[in-house]
C-alpha cells in the first residue's frame, strides 16, 4: 500500500521579515491572522502600466479605511537602497521587504515573476489566488479587489484607528467620501432564485 502526502503550498510568510513605513517590523503572525488577501508588488521606480498602481493606491487605502482584510507587500527591485525607499515613500501605507532581503528573488524565481509591475494575489497560506494582479485591476478596478476575497474575510474585521502602531498615521491616497458603502459585500440569494 502506497499512501499519498497531499501538496502543501510552501509558507514563506512563516519566516519572512516585513516591515511597515517607519521600518518597524510587521509579525508575520499578525499578518496571517489579520489578511484574508495578501499581495505581493514587484515593482521598481517609474514603472506603471497605464496608471493603474496610481489608482491602486487609492483603492488601497480606501479599502483599507473600510476595514477590508487585504495587505500589500512591496518587494523592490530597484538597484540601490537609496531608488527603494524613494520608491517606497510614495507608495501607499503598505508594508515592505528590505532592501537587500533575498526573499524578493526567491519569490520572484518561485513565482515566475519575469517583468514589473506585477501584483501576485494570495491567500495568507501563500497559495495563489490570481497571477495577474494588475490585469485584474484595470479590467475590474476596486471591484478586483472584492473579487478576491474569500467568504470568510467578514470575519477578519479590525478597526484601522486602533492600529496606528502598525500603519502610522499617514494615509497619502485616502479617499472617504461616501465610498465605504461600495466596498461592502452584499448578497441577495431571493432576487435570483426562481421556484419551478
């Protein structure tokens, strides 16, 4: 008899030093209990396809200030220390490896991530929900971002005033204008189901 080991998905968060804006270490323990999607930008100075990190960077935040459960890593492959942290300094309140980290080319072999930018979707497990990030954005636009949520993100509900120690309390790109209400998940089973 011969048993099958079912495939496990390598869990790189686990060991993985992320760090906020002011370069405080983020526990990867209150990354994964907190995020229903994590992504992972690859992303150098000057490169945006059509705009689209712009804008993502205000979907970010608002999102973020709707208590949804997504967080963003960037890892950099820009050339020196100096070109990331610019880089990372007009980003969105988002989290960070080093610079010098070897991770961000172990995800990026590991990943086949092979051009910037590029946003990888995944679930805090490190199983892939969507190769193409960016795609997904400029098709759907902050609707992506609901599409890759799981049923269960409700349940990963925090508020954002509470966790200044972790983010900071400088939100660049916000926008609260009568846009939380857009971001909540709703459904209506009676509309669609018909009795024959």
């Amino acid at each position: 008899m011969s048993s099958t080991i079912p495939f496990q998905t390598y869990d790189w968060l686990k060991s993985a030093s992320v760090y906020n804006k002011r370069f405080a270490n983020i526990p990867s323990k209150w990354i994964k209990e907190n995020t229903d999607v994590l992504l992972l930008l690859f992303n150098s100075k000057g490169a945006d396809k059509d705009s689209v990190l712009k804008k993502f960077f205000h979907i970010y935040e608002t999102v973020k200030h709707s208590n949804i459960p997504i967080e963003v890593i960037y890892a950099s492959v820009e050339e020196t220390e100096k070109e990331m942290r610019a880089s990372y300094e007009n980003q969105a309140n988002w989290f960070t490896f080093k610079f010098d980290d070897a991770l961000v080319l172990d995800l990026m072999y590991m990943y086949e991530i092979t051009s910037v930018p590029h946003i990888l979707v995944l679930k805090p497990d490190c199983t892939v929900i969507s190769h193409h990030g960016i795609i997904d954005l400029e098709q759907y636009g902050k609707n992506a971002v609901i599409s890759w949520l799981s049923t269960a993100a409700s349940t990963k509900q925090r508020a954002l005033n509470k966790e200044i120690d972790i983010y900071g309390p400088k939100w660049n790109y916000l926008k609260t204008s009568g846009e939380k209400k857009e971001y909540q998940r709703k459904f209506n089973f009676t509309q669609n189901f018909k009795r024959s």
